[in-house]
C-alpha cells in the first residue's frame, strides 16, 4: 500500500519534470542531467544502453543531431505518490539523420506520454510512450493509411 504524498511534495514533483522537459529533453543541457537526474536512472524505453547520465547525454547528442525547432506543449500532468505522468504534445523538424532515417526537412506533430519516478527531488526513472508511426508517416517514411509515403 502506497501513501500519499503531500500537496507541496506533488507540486515540487510537478515543477521537475516540467523543468526536466524544457532543461533536457529541449535544451539538451548537459549541466541539468546532472542537477536533475539521479546516478542510477533508468530509461524503461530508449533501447539498450541507454540508461544513466552517460545514455540521456547519448541520446541528446543524437536528437538534437537530427531534430530542430523542437517543442512539447504540455497537455495534461498528473502526479501522485512518487509518479508523474505527463501527456504532452511533441513537434520537431528533422534536419538530419534520426532513428536511421535520412534528413527529410520535413516537420512531425505527434502525442507522447512520459511517466517519471521521482525519487529525492530527481529523476530516477523515465518511461516514454509516442505516435512513431505517426511521425514516420508525417516524415515521409511511411505510406499513410490506404496511400503510399510521400515523395517530397
């Protein structure tokens, strides 16, 4: 059985994430995954590897590699005992190579939820669901529904 967590704890654990999103997953700033992430964080759903403070700095270096002009526009954040969930709309322009693909230039909308473990203040852990296929489609890369992927 679970407790419950103050209100002044929830929104403390409210105004992290919302600073972890813009501080790291939008700025990629490295000096934040320091501030912000605890030493043994795990990503559930970033692939092998791709834990810690050393995986979130690889994964920053190939986002921001391949993305620009990146937002998240939060939609929904919900927080109780030591959990945060956050459904959040994700927009970016693909201005090199990412997740394989070529540089298209073309700009994707998708919807992704993101669930935090909050553990002394920190982020201890991270689970990331989003519309992949969605912004496959969106990138070109992927035929739409019933049609074939665009060729421009």
């Amino acid at each position: 059985m679970t407790t419950s967590v103050p209100a002044t704890d929830v929104d403390a654990q409210k105004a992290l994430v919302r600073r972890f999103i813009d501080d790291v997953f939008l700025k990629g700033d490295f000096a934040a995954v320091d501030e912000l992430m605890t030493d043994d964080f795990v990503s559930h759903t970033s692939g092998p590897g791709a834990s810690g403070k050393e995986g979130m700095r690889q994964a920053i270096t190939r986002v921001s590699g391949g993305l620009s002009d990146a937002s998240m526009e939060i939609e929904d954040m919900i927080a109780e005992d030591d959990r945060v969930a956050v459904r959040l709309t994700g927009h970016a322009v693909q201005t090199g190579e990412f997740m394989g693909m070529p540089p298209s230039g073309k700009a994707y909308t998708i919807g992704e939820i993101h669930i935090f473990r909050i553990r002394d203040g920190k982020v201890a852990e991270h689970w990331h669901q989003a519309d992949f296929l969605g912004m496959m489609r969106q990138l070109g890369v992927m035929p739409e529904m019933g049609g074939k992927a665009s060729a421009d």
